[in-house]
C-alpha cells in the first residue's frame, strides 16, 4: 500500500513501511579506508534522528552519500524511496553541511534568496520563511550584512537558515549547533521538535550529548558502522548507564571485544 499520510507519499516508489532513508550494505572507501562499512539504516518518517560518534567514524561520509554529494563504492542508499542520488524530489531534501557552504559576499538575506531560488519558491512563500528563519536564528538585525563580516557562529546560523529554507521533507543537518550560544541552541531544538511534529524526518550529527539525548532515536556510529541504536532512554537502560556518553562508551567496548 502507498503512504497516503502526505507529501512524503505523493510520488510513487515511496511504500508505508518504508524509512524516508534507508541504507542497505552501504559502503564508502577512500583509497582503501574504510570510512563507511557496510551500513544498514533506516529512518522513518516524522523522527528527529541523531547520528553521534567519534571524529571519523564516517557520520558526514554518510550524509554525503544520501544527499548525493558522494558515490558510494557499495550497498544502496534510499531517499523518500527514491535510489541516490535522487532526481525527482531533490527540492524535498535540505542539506547543511558540516563546511560552511553559504555565499560569504552576499549579504544574510541575499543567500536565503538565492537558496530560494533555487529550489524555484516563488517570491511570497520564500519572503514569508525569510521573516521565519531569520526570527528563529536570530539574525533579524543582520540581514543587510555581509556574510563576510558576521562571526563564525553567525555564519553558521545563515547556512542552517539555508537549508531548510524550502521547508524540506527530509533535512540533513551536519553539527548545526557548533559554536551556537547555549541560549540559542534551545531554540534550534524547538524549531527541529516542530519540524518533527509536521512529520519532516531530521537527521542531525552532533557531539553534545545533551542535545542527542533529546531526539526520538541514536544511531551511534564508530568505523563507518552503526553499533547501536534506539531511543535515548532504552540505550542507557540497556548499558545501566544515566548517560548517552556512557552508554556510547559501554557500546563501544562491547563493539570491540
Ligand atoms: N574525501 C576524503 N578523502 C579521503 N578520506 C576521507 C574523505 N572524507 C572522509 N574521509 C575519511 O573517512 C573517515 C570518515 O570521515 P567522516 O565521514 O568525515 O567522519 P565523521 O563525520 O564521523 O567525523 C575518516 O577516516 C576520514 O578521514
Ligand atoms: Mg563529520
């Protein structure tokens, strides 16, 4: 049967049980590194995804292949049902990646036209999420600025503001909350929580376990492969532990024993 529950389910291909990504045997080699090993993955549609592990344990590789910035060497990588690099619905997925990858001599507001544009919204729909993104990353005061001269956090904040300026039905957010202010950060959350509640899948890398904490399921990763995954809450029940951080340590060692 097809998903009729919304938009997700509009194009065909696209089944019930099926993860808006999915990855089966999926495998990335960089002259002979292993950087993602044979992965499997599925996400559904509506979670609030977080992909946590060490530097190098292939997160970002991952998130390249299904975004379709990388060729796998193996396996088979699915989004929205549709095999990667996917053609038809390329305006349904957002991407930032963990590199800045905004217009740095274009002002705030002239890259989220920009991104707008191309992803063909027309001018009122896109002004009107301008006013929402800009309220949401804070930078209202900033939008006649040049990207160049904003901090690094700011910047930051312009590249997320981006990708998700076409209200994707998939984003993938590579460490969006580097260097945001704590403050800040709580409103990333609520705004991912609502995004979430509009049934948009989010998958977010991060490294601060107080924030992976708060999304509906962990995948934790360590050498390109997936070694535990499941709610927070069940992943530390089943480690005894009362923190993500160790039951990623305790994972970890099971792992490697
Ligand atoms: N373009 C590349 N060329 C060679 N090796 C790479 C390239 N991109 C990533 N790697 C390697 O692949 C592994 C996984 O990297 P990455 O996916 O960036 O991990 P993470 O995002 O979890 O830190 C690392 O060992 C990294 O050095
Ligand atoms: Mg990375």
């Amino acid at each position: 049967m097809k998903n009729k529950g919304g938009a997700a389910g509009d194009k065909p291909g696209f089944e019930d049980g099926e993860g808006s990504v999915v990855a089966e045997k999926l495998r990335k080699e960089f002259d002979g590194l292993v950087a993602v090993d044979d992965l499997d993955l599925s996400i559904r549609r509506g979670t609030l995804y977080g992909m946590i592990g060490p530097n190098g344990s292939g997160k970002t590789t991952t998130i390249k292949i299904m975004v379709g910035r990388l060729k796998p060497t193996g396996g088979r990588a699915r989004v929205l049902g549709e095999d990667v690099p996917i053609v038809e619905r390329v305006a349904d997925i957002g991407y930032m990646p963990q590199e800045m990858a905004i217009y740095t001599e274009l002002t705030v507001s002239e890259n989220l036209q920009l991104f707008g544009e191309l992803y063909s919204m027309k001018p009122g729909p896109r002004a009107e999420r301008e006013e929402e993104l800009l309220s949401m990353v804070d930078l209202r005061e900033r939008r006649h600025s040049l990207v160049s001269q904003l901090s690094g956090g700011m910047k930051h904040r312009v590249s997320l503001a981006c990708s998700m300026i076409h209200d994707p039905e998939v984003l993938f957010l590579d460490e969006p909350t580097v260097g945001v202010d704590p403050e800040l950060r709580v409103g990333f959350w609520q705004h991912f929580t609502d995004l979430k509640a509009r049934g948009k899948t989010v998958i977010i890398t991060t490294h601060y376990m107080d924030e992976a904490v708060r999304c509906d399921v962990v995948g934790m990763m360590r050498q390109g492969r997936l070694i535990a995954e499941g709610k927070p809450k069940e992943l530390m029940e089943r480690t005894s532990t009362s923190n993500l951080e160790d039951a990623f340590m305790e994972f970890s060692w099971r792992d490697a024993a």
